[in-house]
C-alpha cells in the first residue's frame, strides 16, 4: 500500500517532464504549463523579430523589392500552371508594362485565351502589390508622425 502510494506520487510528479515535447517543460505554481519557445538554434528564449507569418522583415523586403526578368516571369507563371494541375492550359505571352507584365493564359489545343493576368516586376499579382505599397505608405507615415511628436 505504501510502496503504491510513492510510486503514484513519484509518477504524478515526474510524468510532465518525462512526457515532454520540448516546448512544454514544468508547471507552474497554478498548475498550468510553462512554455519555453525555441530558437533558431534550438535555444531557449532567442528569438528574432519575425514578421506576420514567421518570415524574417528583412528577407521579405529583399523579396518585395527584387525585380525579375520578362523569362524569368514566364518561368515561374509556367510553374504556377503545373501547380493548378490543369494540363489544358499554357503561358502565351508575356508583356512588359509600365509596373510589371501581363500574363496571357491560353488553352494548348486552340490556343484561345482564357485568362490574363498583370503581375509586377517581383512576380506578384498587381493588386496585391498595389495593396501592399498603400499599407508601407500608410505605415511610414504614421512612423514619421509619431517622430515628429
């Protein structure tokens, strides 16, 4: 009965920290779990400032201002058709704009366009792009307001 009893207590205490993931290590006082998040490296409480979805600011701004070539636009809207798995359609041309390409999309056997597309020159769809420049000015002003305070 006794040795019952230490072994039901020694398994209460030690069964969070045997059963741990390696988020999730100790109770608290209350009872609910402490979480220790990992770094890059795997070390606790290193963390870098990510953005909205866990991209680097940096690097999605190295994305957002790349600029790709009129072949290299062919290549990757080529790509997203092979993704879509339509094996109907195909990329007919692509032209350069003022801000980016327009991105005609044709069927294989006629060649009878079903859809175009305006992309800016980092690939993105136009009105996306558009959006998100609105939102930079949006937020740089606000940046410079609150300085200017």
């Amino acid at each position: 009965m006794i040795i019952a009893a230490v072994l039901a207590a020694t398994t209460a205490v030690a069964a969070p920290v045997i059963a741990s993931d390696g988020e999730h290590q100790m109770k608290g006082e209350r009872g609910e779990r402490a979480h220790y998040m990992k770094g890059e490296r795997g070390e606790r409480g290193k963390h870098q400032m990510k953005g909205k979805r866990g991209h680097d600011r940096a690097q999605m701004q190295q994305r957002f201002d790349r600029e790709f070539s009129q072949e290299e636009i062919q290549t990757l809207a080529e790509a997203r058709l092979i993704m879509k798995g339509n094996d109907n359609l195909q990329i007919g041309a692509v032209e350069p704009t003022a801000e980016g390409y327009t991105i005609s999309i044709v069927t294989k056997a006629e060649g009878a366009l079903v859809e175009t597309r305006e992309v800016a020159r980092n690939g993105m769809p136009m009105e996306r792009y558009t959006k998100a420049l609105e939102h930079k000015a949006k937020r740089e002003a606000r940046k410079a307001e609150k300085s200017g305070q």
